[in-house]
C-alpha cells in the first residue's frame, strides 16, 4: 500500500502550538537570556570566569523557567509540568497541550536537536511513532501525544535561532520551523527588558530546584 498523502509534520505544529503561543515563545527566550546576563552579575560567585564557563546551562534553565512561569501565569496557552530524568539526579520542564509534549533544550546549531539524554528519548519513542509509520502501521495510528523539541542559542548574547520541531532520533530534524522567521513580539521600551529582583529570586530557587526538588516550591 502506498502513502499518497504524507503526514504534514509542519501543518501539525502549527496546528498543535497556535500562533499565539509560537509569536510569544521567541520573546520568552530573550528574556530568558537577559534573566542570566542579571544573575551572572548579581551573584558574586558567578560573576568571573568560572560564572562565564556556566553561562550555557544557565541559559537552559532560565530559558525553562521563564516558559514554565509563562504558562503557569497563563500567558502561554499551555500546560507546564516539571519531570525528573531517569536517575532522578536533576528535573526538566515539560510543556504539554493535549495532543503535545515539549521539552526544552540548547543545541549548537537550527540543523540540531538537543544532545541525546535518555528521558528525551523515551519521550521520542512513546509519543512520535506515526512520524515514522511505515505502509503497513499507517492504519493503526494510537491517540498518543506528539513529541515536539524546543531548541535555542545565541551568538555573542543575541538571540541566534528558536526552533521548534520533530526531532529524527538521530541528532537532526525531520521536520522544524524557526520561530526567529515567523512574526514575533518584539521588545519596544528599555522598561520591559528590565528584570525585577522578584524574579531574580525566583529563578535562582528554580535553578538550584533543577537538582535538589525540581524547582518546585517548598
């Protein structure tokens, strides 16, 4: 049997992730990375070299918990959860709608999903299988949830690429868009990148969660 008419993996994310949501999440993101510009200098012991070194996996878990936060305010039409990995040595965010789980990661380049992690890919081998359905699975499609990655990066501190895909299990994508192409909310007035002590708190109880409680609150 062949497939005339081959899943849409691009219309599915759309679909699934409203514009609404996709035009917010880039402004997300550089808030994000303006949220770690904030606590490499308001932490003394980050603020030198070895704070530098840390940069990228702080970008990762600020860029989590503005996403997190986001949705948990309502900002973001959907539904964050925090998960441990496999060893339970440190928590990610997860955001869901129905037909949808998104996790969220840095990659070096658009061209490449996050780096292989084990809960990843679970994720991918439970909830992606009509991606890769050959002829004879295509009329046995499960009501499962999609599996969906999120990745991010900067050059020089400027937001380089926000991607949002189907990754292929093998380092790239079968199908992604580049919410950096899309149209986007865009920052208009030195008020609204400034970050509030507030939320400098609250980002580094969700940092230190990312390993002792899953940034949950005590």
């Amino acid at each position: 049997m062949e497939i005339a008419v081959p899943l849409d993996a691009k219309k599915f994310i759309r679909s699934e992730i409203n514009s609404s949501n996709r035009r917010k999440i880039v402004n997300l993101v550089e808030k994000a990375y303006k949220l770690v510009d904030e606590a490499l200098k308001d932490v003394s012991f980050l603020n030198w070299s070895l704070g530098k070194k840390h940069e990228g996996y702080l970008d990762n878990i600020a860029v989590q918990f503005m996403l997190y936060e986001a949705a948990k305010l309502g900002e973001l039409d959907l539904i964050p959860e925090i998960h441990p990995n496999v060893k339970k040595s440190s928590y990610h965010v997860e955001l869901k709608t129905d037909k949808v789980v998104i996790t969220v990661n840095r990659s070096k380049d658009k061209y490449s999903t996050a780096r292989k992690a084990i809960y990843r890919s679970i994720l991918r081998q439970e909830n992606q299988c009509y991606f890769v359905l050959d002829e004879d699975d295509f009329g046995n499609i499960k009501e499962e949830p999609g599996y969906l990655e999120l990745t991010h990066n900067h050059i020089d501190r400027k937001l380089d690429f926000v991607v949002l895909g189907v990754p292929d299990g093998r380092g790239k994508w079968y199908s992604s868009i580049n919410l950096l192409t899309e149209p986007h909310l865009v920052t208009k007035s030195p008020e609204e990148n400034i970050i509030g002590n507030q939320q400098l708190v609250k980002f580094k109880k969700f940092a230190q969660g990312a390993h002792d409680n899953g940034g949950k609150e005590s």
